[in-house]
C-alpha cells in the first residue's frame, strides 16, 4: 500500500491550504471551477507567494495580510468559497498561464497590472495603488533611482522592481541580482551583498520599520517609478472575471477596505486613482 503524503487541501469553507513558507505547491487534483460530483458548491483556488508582508506573509503556518483579508471581503461579497495556498512567485505565474489547464482560479499577491502580462493574463480591476521603493542602509550616498547605476541591487525576480532596473543598469548587468523571494532580496542587503533592494512602497516601509535596530533607509523616487496598481490575476478567458470585478469594485469603496488598509499599511488609504 502507497502511503502518499498529500498536503491537505481540504474543501472547507474559506480554509487556508498554506504549504507552510515553501514555495513548493500542492497542485489541486482538479481546477475547480467544474461543480464536483456531489453537487457541492466549487471551492475557488487562489494562490499567492506568501513573502511580502505587509501585503501576504507567513505567521507560523497561516497566511496573512492585507491581501488575505480583502480577498476574504472579495469572495464574501460574490458569495464564493475559496482556499488561499502558498505556491511562490514564479509558480503562481507558469501555473496561471496554462489557461483554462491551470490548477489555480486566480492569484492575489500584490501583482501590478502591466502590459506585458495583460497579453498572458486576465486582471481584475485595481484594488490598491502601489509604487517601488528604494530601501538601503542609512548613511548610503543615493540621491535616486538612476543613482543605482553603478551599485549592486538585490530585486525579487519577474517583478516590476527588476524590469525598472534592468531599465537602469542594462538588461545583463551582473550588480543586479535577482531572487526568486523578495525575502532572500532583503536578507542580500542585511548581509551586505548589496547596496539596495527595491520592492513595493508597503514592503520596504514595514521592513525599515521591523527592524529599526538595522538602521535601514527608505527612499522614493516618483520620477523614475510610476505609480502601479494591484489586481487578482485570472487565467486568460477565465470566467470568474465578471463576478471578481462587481465584488472589488464594491469592496474597494467600502469602510471595510479603509479599516484593513489601516491597520496593515498603517495610514487612511487614496483611492482616488483607482479607476477601472
Ligand atoms: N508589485 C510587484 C509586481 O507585481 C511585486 C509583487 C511581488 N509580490 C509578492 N507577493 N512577492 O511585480
């Protein structure tokens, strides 16, 4: 007899499936977007890379964050049960390009809404407003981005923070280092392999706040990073968009959304440029 050590992955209702920090998914046997045989209501597969707090991030084996909590009040909203699961970066993105073969009903994980991966994927509409930030140690000489020319720079892999500086120091520089967590990007920078880390604006703020013993430096620089916004990332054609849609827009706009902006990025929130 094969005793195969599945991850749990239980249908409860709005049960996390978190795979404890590793970047390693449990693949569901299923998508579940096909009513199961029972009849039950689907359980709606979200993903995310739980290491990018304050956004989502690892408390022991649960999921939490600000976007752990607006996709709760999202999936509320459409009346939709769902379990949240720990796969990491780059295996949220090559899982969801499989389209309508992908494991996964979408991925919340403070993703910016570009061009490039509209091509590849569905996005809902914004539900947060972002921007990169340069995060150094204090006392470092670094007036701006452009400044990062000629230092080594730690990013997190496939995010908007490595083609921002690919743009700035050269598409094959070997200063610019790339880590597939943004968490393996900051440890770089604790140990000096690096000058700076650029990660979103929530990021690096609650970082240099965590740990105000290390003494870290946050810098912005709204000239050479634009404003980003955040959506749930769909499988192309999926048809859970319309549904995801209606409950952000409600979600956003509401004083719930006020409240979990505050108490995880720890100021009133500007909505103003949410638009769809
Ligand atoms: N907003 C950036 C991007 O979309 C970084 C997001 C990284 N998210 C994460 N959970 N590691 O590229």
């Amino acid at each position: 007899v094969m005793a195969l050590a599945l991850t749990a992955c239980g249908s409860n209702k709005n049960e996390q499936a978190a795979s404890g920090g590793e970047a390693s998914p449990s693949a569901p046997a299923s998508p579940s977007e096909a009513a199961s045989p029972g009849g039950e209501k689907a359980v709606i597969k979200v993903a995310t890379d739980a290491s990018y707090a304050p956004m989502e991030s690892m408390d022991k084996d649960k999921i939490v964050g600000f976007d752990v909590d607006f996709l709760d009040a999202v999936m509320k909203e459409a009346g939709l049960d769902y379990e949240l699961t720990n796969t990491g970066w780059d295996p949220l993105f090559a899982d969801l390009e499989q389209g309508d073969k992908s494991s996964y009903d979408m991925a919340i994980s403070a993703i910016s809404i570009t061009d490039e991966r509209k091509q590849t994927f569905d996005f809902s509409i914004p539900y947060f407003e972002s921007v990169n930030m340069i995060l150094t140690k204090e006392g470092a000489t670094i007036a701006n981005a452009l400044e990062l020319k000629d230092k080594k720079v730690a990013v997190q892999g496939a995010t908007t923070a490595e083609e921002l500086m690919k743009g700035i120091m050269g598409e094959g520089n070997a200063d610019l280092k790339r880590f597939d967590s943004n968490t393996l990007a900051l440890l770089e920078l604790d140990s000096g392999g690096v000058d700076a880390v650029v990660a979103d604006f929530a990021v690096v703020q609650a970082f240099v706040e965590q740990h105000p013993d290390k003494k870290y430096a946050a810098m912005y620089d709204k000239t050479n990073f634009a404003p980003e916004y955040y959506g749930i990332m769909l499988p192309k054609g999926s048809g859970l968009k319309a549904k995801i849609d209606a409950a952000v827009e409600k979600v956003r706009a509401s004083d719930e959304y006020k409240a979990m902006y505050k108490e995880w990025i720890g100021v009133e929130p500007d909505t103003t440029d949410l638009v769809n």
